[in-house]
C-alpha cells in the first residue's frame, strides 16, 4: 500500500470500527495485541497498525503488550522486531494464565522434541482416466476446493476464461528488460469492466518443478523449518535447522532463506535427508497469491479481450543468483499457438477476471463482488497436467 490505507481485507472491519455510536466501553474486557508489517521505504510506513491499536484501545479493550511494528528494511526483515514482541507476549500471556500457557523458557526450550500431529489430512484417490475440464466453472470449484481460503468467494460472480491470443515481446531482443503485450480472449461474451481496473491472476508452476517435487517428496504422480529439523536424519543438517529456529541463527536463517526467496523445492534439496510427510508440507507452504495487473485496453475497442503491458521480473539475490517473477515469467512463456487446433483445450486458458481498484465506494462494492481465484489449465489434462497433485502445481509455490 504505501500510503497509510488498511488493507483490503481490513476495509470493512475498519469502517466498522469507525461507527460513532461505539462508546469508549463497548470492547470493555477485550485483551488484543497488533504487530504491524510494515516497510520503512514507504512515507506512512505502519500507519493503518498504529490507528487500529489506538481505535481498539480508545473503544475500552486492553493491550497484552505493546504494538510492534516490524520493518522489512530491517537488516532481518520483520523478524528482526518481531522476535523480541513475541517475547514479549509470551511473557504477558504467562503472567495471565500460567496453567494454560507455558512459559517462554518452556517453549522455546532446544532439547524438547514435541511436535504433534499436522493439522490437515491428506486423502489420496486414483486419478479418473478421463477428466472433463471444458466447463470452466467446474475447473474454477475444482481449484477453491482445494483451500478453505479460496472457498469464501462468491460462487455466482461472473468468471471468464480467458484464451491468450497474443503474446509479443516490445522490447528488442538485446536488451537486458523484457516488457510483453498480451492479448486475452473470451469468444463467447464481452468482458465487463472500466478504466483503471486490474486483472488478477493466479499463476501456475512449471510442470518440470512440479515433477521434481513429486520425486522429492515420493508422492505418487499417478494419485490425485523448525517442523524439518524434526525430520532430518543427518545429524549435520538437524544441527543446522535447528541453529537457524534459534534466537542466535535467525540471522543466517534470513539471509539464507528470504534474502535468496527460496522456494520450497530449493530448501528441501539443500537437506536431503528431511523426509516430511506431505501432510506437514500441505500446512506448511503457503498459498500462491493472485497477482494484479494493470488493464491496458478499453472493452469499448475490445468487448472480447483484455489486454496487458507487463514487464516481465527478473533479479540478482545477495549471492548472485538469477530468480524469476512467478507470474510474469509464466505469462511470458505462454504460446497462443500451443496445440494442433484453435479452441479452448489447445491452447493456453487463464481463468481470470477484471477487479475494481480505488477508494470509491462504487470501486470497493466491485472489488467484493468480483474478486476470484485464478488458474491455468493445460491441453486436454486434470488441473495441474497429470494427477491430483494439482493442488502443489496451483497453490503453492515450490
């Protein structure tokens, strides 16, 4: 955000909060904490969590401690105040209710080895030999069903399947930036939306990545950090986890792991000994999150088609290795001429659709209404190309 606005999923609970008629005793018996995620780089750096700790405690609700606020500037990124106001609520939440709450020199203690039981359960069933995925609506279901996150979307929005017919590189070939034009198409109806909306797309990964996370993880491709050191074999690479889930290690842990950004499939190739069940895997790695993009054409000239500029991400990490934006690299790698015939099934297809962006209540009332997941699917394939492993080739990045 930048500019000291709440979130979007924060809106409506902030405009709530806003009411005149809430006394200064209406979240009387209340006991809240806020850490704010902010970024030093951008003028009103932590704003919307500074006014939402003051609103809850002008409205009569008491702090367990006080409000962090975390800086991804920091030489340890948010991590760097988050770890000492985790202390510090631990703390505070000890003195509350001993009995329930362990103490921090309990929780954090190196020689415990209690871990539990994963929280999602993974069920495993044969592939069908033949799976239709020419209604996009049942593709689309296929994909929220997937994650209790994707199902709170409203089932009767409007959703388009969109075809790419063009993908033309603007730049010239010798130089370093890569900005593509991309032409998406919807032949059976118009697309609705205005100037100054986005397209959200969620990206799929690379079917070669999805292979060689399958064999890592000895899934059946036939069949739809601190929790790693518990599975490390190899004494070195236990030791080594669990140096990096220590106060000492967090340091190294931030420069190996988001300074670099990497993915899933990276981490586990560097301990090859860790043997996770995919159960922890599934709870552990988070969500691919849609990514925007600004529309780049009116339906005024184009009813069927959206179309985009998009720069295509690439970059140098600390230590000199090239990563790649998810998304624009996929977009990128898309050929409108993929298959032997011009339809749906042969051709790239990106469930999408338009989403409103701005202040207006007009704008936040189309923002509610029409913001989907979105997912890609492949010639005449399931979701994910071969198997029911499709819900690591969509949701997550690997």
């Amino acid at each position: 955000m930048g500019q000291g606005d709440p979130p979007d999923s924060m809106k409506d609970f902030w405009k709530y909060l806003l009411r005149n008629h809430l006394g200064v005793r209406w979240l009387k018996g209340l006991h809240y904490a806020v850490f704010g995620l902010g970024d030093s780089s951008y003028r009103e750096c932590n704003f919307p969590a500074i006014k939402l700790d003051q609103r809850i405690f002008d409205l009569g609700a008491k702090r367990i401690t006080e409000r962090g606020l975390g800086d991804d500037q920091h030489s340890l990124g948010y991590e760097g105040e988050l770890d000492p106001w985790l202390l510090s609520l631990w703390k505070s939440l000890n003195r509350t209710n001993p009995s329930l709450l362990p103490r921090v020199s309990d929780a954090s203690h190196r020689k415990l080895n209690i871990l539990g039981d994963a929280k999602v359960e993974v069920i495993y069933y044969s592939a069908p030999q033949a799976t239709d995925i020419s209604d996009s609506k049942i593709l689309i279901e296929k994909a929220r069903s997937m994650s209790p996150a994707l199902k709170c979307h409203n089932s009767i929005e409007p959703l388009h399947m969109l075809q790419m017919v063009t993908n033309q590189r603007l730049t010239k070939g010798d130089t370093d930036r890569d900005v593509r034009h991309f032409e998406l198409e919807d032949w059976r109806s118009a697309i609705s939306y205005q100037v100054g909306d986005v397209l959200e797309i969620l990206p799929s990964q690379n079917p070669s990545l999805v292979d060689d996370f399958i064999k890592r993880c000895n899934l059946d491709p036939d069949c739809y950090i601190t929790v790693m050191s518990y599975f490390a074999t190899d004494e070195r690479e236990k030791a080594k986890l669990r140096d990096y889930t220590s106060p000492e290690g967090r340091g190294d842990l931030y420069r190996y792991n988001q300074k670099e950004n990497r993915t899933v499939l990276e981490v586990l190739a560097d301990f090859p000994s860790v043997q996770m069940p995919f159960e922890w895997l599934v709870q552990l790695t988070p969500p691919l999150k849609k990514r925007a993009f600004s529309i780049s054409s009116s339906p005024l000239v184009h009813p069927n088609q959206i179309h985009l500029t998009v720069s295509v991400v690439s970059w140098l990490t600390p230590w000199k290795r090239t990563r790649h934006g998810l998304c624009s690299t996929w977009l990128a790698g898309l050929s409108p001429n993929e298959g032997s015939s011009y339809t749906m099934l042969d051709t790239p297809r990106i469930a999408a659709s338009p989403t409103a962006i701005g202040s207006s209540p007009a704008h936040r009332a189309r923002n509610r209404m029409r913001t989907i997941p979105c997912i890609r699917g492949g010639k005449g394939r399931t979701e994910r190309g071969r198997s029911n492993c499709c819900s690591c080739s969509i949701l997550f990045r690997l």
